[in-house]
C-alpha cells in the first residue's frame, strides 16, 4: 500500500515525518490559494531538494514553466495535476518533463467514469478526491462505494477526508480493487495548516500496514 502525506512545509514537521512515520510519497502544494502553498515558507528550494523521500509537486492549473520550474528547483519525482489540465497540457509537460504524472479528479454527487477514460494511459496514476471549490485539502469524504465500479485498469490513489476510523474501509477496498494503489492524507492529520500530527500519521501508518 502506496501512502502519501500531502500537505508539507513546514522543516522540522518534515524531518520529524521523514524519520518517525516514513511513508511513501511526501506532497508539496504549489498554489497560492493554499493554506498549505510551500511557497509560503522562509526555506529555500534547496531544503527541499535534500529531503530523502520521494517528493510530489501539487499544482493547480499553473502554467507550465513554473512546474518546469518547480520540480528542477524542488527535486520532485511527481507533478500532481489538481486543476482543470487537459491531455494538451499533459502532452506538452512530457515533452519537456521526465517525471511521473498523478492526474487528479474530484469526485461529486453526479459523477461520471467517463470523464476519466481519455486519461488512461497517459498519466502514471489517477488520484480520487472529494469535489470542492478550493481544489482538495477540505476534509471532506466523497461516496467511496462508488469506486467499486471503477472499469478502467489505471493505478489510483484515495484521497479526501481520509481519517484514523477508515482503516477497515481502506483494506476493504484496496482487496476488491486491484487497481486501488494506496491513499493520500492530508487535513484530517494536521495539529494546523501544514502541520502534521506525526504520531498520529505513524499510527494510522502502522495500523494498515499490519492488519
């Protein structure tokens, strides 16, 4: 099970993360309107650059040279596209990008698996989160049910308002869904903004890895 803390900025939060709870992926937001933008921190690019951890850039329809940018300045591994990116804008970001690319789509009350088919194939992995106006990060859990039905054979990760009381849920749906590669965790873990809750994260950690 792939796990991903989304959400980092702030360097002590994040070497404490790195030693104590170890998980998979570590997400940078790079968007403005975020109360979690990794822009807003005193630390240089550099800081990040030197984390050992695999490291995902969060980018909401941003113009392509600044996630060129980003990821040459951040060593990230990923771009995660949380906006509105079309196959265009993918296509051109491979030209000038080796990494990999985790396509996100919000998921609302009248949801559609087409919307998704175009993409397969073209990105590494889907990411599933709770339809809301400011683009992730609002705690909010989306009808999980619904991905029992998802016909497509393209990795995905779980994402909005995962919290401590979905382990059983998550195990669930990663045995019936072989194409259900991990989770992603955010709000639901934060002592504030950008603060994680470490003990908590390595609980919750621990807590699917062994049941």
């Amino acid at each position: 099970m792939i796990i991903k803390v989304c959400g980092m900025r702030d360097p002590e939060n994040i070497l404490q993360l790195v030693a104590f709870a170890k998980p998979d992926l570590m997400g940078l937001i790079f968007y403005a309107k975020s109360s979690r933008n990794v822009g807003a921190s005193s630390e240089g690019a550099m800081f990040y650059r030197s984390l050992d951890i695999p490291k995902v850039g969060v980018f909401v329809n941003a113009e392509i040279a600044q996630v060129v940018d980003s990821v040459r300045e951040y060593g990230l591994e990923y771009v995660q596209l949380h906006g509105d990116e079309d196959m265009d804008y993918i296509s051109s970001l491979r030209t000038f990008l080796p990494v990999k690319i985790i396509k996100v789509f919000r998921i609302g009350p009248n949801w559609k698996w087409g919307s998704v088919e175009p993409f397969t194939d073209k990105v590494d992995w889907f990411l599933f989160d709770t339809d809301t106006p400011q683009y992730g990060g609002s705690g909010h859990s989306f009808s999980w049910d619904i991905l029992y039905s998802y016909p497509f054979d393209q990795p995905f990760l779980l994402s909005g308002g995962i919290t401590e009381d979905h382990s059983g849920k998550i195990i669930e749906l990663m045995e019936a869904i072989p194409a259900m590669r991990g989770i992603d965790i955010n709000s639901k873990f934060e002592l504030s903004p950008a603060v994680k809750d470490i003990a908590k994260v390595k609980t919750f950690m621990q807590k699917l890895r062994l049941t």
